[in-house]
C-alpha cells in the first residue's frame, strides 16, 4: 500500500472541531435549539463528536439527526429521527465537501419546513466545487486537482485523520 498524503492529523483533526464548536457557540449565540443532522456514515460521526464538544459549552438543547442518502439514487434522502425542523437552527454536517451535490441534496427534505437557519459544516473542503455550495463552518480548506481526492478516515466513532489520494 502507497503511504497516505495526510492532510490532516487525529490531534489536528480534533483542534479543528474544537474551534469550530467555539464558532458555532458564536454565530448561534441566543439560540435555544440546534439541530446537528450528519449525513450518514462519516458526517453523521462528526456531528456526534460536534455534540460532544458542544455539550459543556452550549446551554440550549442539541439534537442529533441522521441523514439518510443515496448518492446513486438521490430520489430516496430521509431523516431520523424525523421531527419538526419549523423556526429550529439546523447544520448539516459532512466530512468533505466535493463538488458541493451532497450537502444540496441533503437539504431538499430539510427544506419541506420552515427553518430558522440552515448551517453547513464540513472537516475538509476542496476550494473547487462543481455547484454553488459554501460552507459555513470548515476544519480545513484545501486547494486540489480534480483528479485528487480527500478521504476523511473514520475507525467506529473515531475520526483518524484525512488524507489525500
């Protein structure tokens, strides 16, 4: 196996969440609810360990929701537990933001309510997307080659670090 080009670390990868966790404390500040709603496998992992870091910081309520996609077949995208997202604070939570279709896709059944804010979150974000997506909280942002990729590498609740290939 070639040696992984990490980009980022476990310790480094943890300080960005860290700080991110601060920003969203900042911009959400008078907010009573904040709804963390990963996109299922990696994002739905960060948004737990998000929770986690927000927890001793933030004295509304958080919430962790799943959302279900897939990539292949973009018809089917569902969110668990399904709730009432109507005046709620809502950050959709990805580990890398490629072309930017994922987290646009993600909204659409958030977008059968009323949401007092959608919020973005990614840990690695490439500086070229193919749709018009930015996202408001990012780890790191990353200049690529379309034809290099960036793998956030995830062991159960573990975020190892990313990489790039």
């Amino acid at each position: 196996m070639p040696s992984r080009n990490y980009i980022l670390t476990k310790e480094v990868a943890q300080r960005k969440l860290q700080r991110m966790a601060y920003e969203i404390i900042e911009r959400n500040a008078g907010e009573h609810e904040i709804i963390l709603a990963g996109i299922k496998e990696n994002g739905l992992v960060i948004a737990q360990k998000m929770k986690e870091l927000l927890e001793p910081l933030y004295n509304g309520q958080l919430y962790l929701m799943e959302i279900t996609l897939d990539k292949k077949n973009v018809s089917e995208i569902s969110l668990s537990p399904e709730i009432n997202l109507d005046e709620k604070v809502i950050i959709v939570v990805d580990d890398v933001v490629n072309a930017g279709r994922t987290l646009l896709y993600a909204l659409k059944p958030i977008l059968q309510f009323y949401p007092k804010k959608i919020q973005t979150l990614v840990l690695v974000e490439r500086t070229h997307k193919a749709f018009p997506v930015t996202s408001d909280y990012v780890g790191l942002s990353v200049a690529t080659t379309f034809e290099e990729h960036i793998i956030v590498e995830v062991e159960g609740e573990e975020i190892n670090g990313a990489y790039m290939i």
